[in-house]
C-alpha cells in the first residue's frame, strides 16, 4: 500500500534540508520533492505490510526538528 504525506516549513531553507535529509530514509519506494510551494516537501513511500512501520513516525519527528508539521 502506497502512502502520501506532505510537510510545511517557514523556510525554503529548512524545507531543503528536510528534503535532502528524508532522502536518505530507507523506506521501500521513497519519492521525495518540493509540494505545493517552495515551502512544502511531498513524500511518497510504500508501507511494510507484514511488520510495523515506523516511517511516518520517523518523517514527522525529523519534520519537528526543523521546526516543520504534516499539512
């Protein structure tokens, strides 16, 4: 199963470093890229159906370090 997630900074600055940072993830499928706005980061992945999956957890805790919350 796919899921979609996006993430709103106040900095185009942070906003890139969430980006470069996520892509390094190990998640199955990983698609990120600038949302809506220079301010927005958009991440697609693949959930791992067979165990727990702690991306979504993992993106959000990374995206409040940088001062960022899921849109």
């Amino acid at each position: 199963m796919e899921n979609s997630v996006e993430f709103k900074f106040d900095t185009e600055m942070l906003a890139y470093r969430f980006l470069n940072t996520v892509k390094h993830i190990d998640a199955d499928g990983l698609k990120v890229k600038f949302g809506r706005t220079d301010h927005h980061v958009a991440i697609r992945y693949r959930y791992v159906v067979s165990e727990f999956d702690s991306t979504l957890s993992t993106l959000d805790d990374l995206a409040r370090e940088l001062g960022g919350e899921e849109v």
